[in-house]
C-alpha cells in the first residue's frame, strides 16, 4: 500500500504548523503503565503528519508537540508530548 500525505512545512519563524484532518479524534489514557492512544481514521492520519512534520530536518532538536484535552484530545484524555532527539 502506498499512501501520499501532504506535510506542511517547517519554518525557522513560524515554527511548527499542524494541518489537522476534519472530524478527527484522538483520546489517550494510562493504565498499569501502559498508554493507549485511540483515534478514528481522521485522527491517526492527523498524527501521522505531525509526526513527519517533527521528523523534518530543518526541524531544531528539542521541538515538540503537546497535546492534551484542552489542546486537541478527547476529554479526559491524558497529556501527550512527542518531542525530536
């Protein structure tokens, strides 16, 4: 299967931009030590580009990504912060 995704591009001004699909949905949660991120279609395909936005080259060490429930997730959902090594 080949998918093509349309990546928004890093810039050194405006940082990071995330492009977020319609309809999306994404709750995450902890139980004994594990995290469960669960999303419909639109919601993983969302994720799928902020995580190769944040792959970018250009993209400083140290930047992320952080999402909560009053920032993007279900609520309830736990706090989720990907960030680039």
């Amino acid at each position: 299967m080949e998918v093509n995704i349309k990546v928004p591009e890093y810039s050194s001004v405006n940082g990071l931009r995330l492009e977020w699909e319609d309809n999306f949905e994404i709750s995450s949660s902890i139980e004994n030590n594990t995290v469960t991120i669960t999303a419909n279609q639109e919601g993983l395909i969302s994720l799928a580009k902020h995580l190769l936005t944040l792959a970018q080259v250009e993209v400083p060490t140290g930047s992320h990504i952080h999402l909560d429930d009053i920032n993007s997730l279900e609520t309830n959902s736990v706090e989720l912060i990907f960030e680039k090594i």
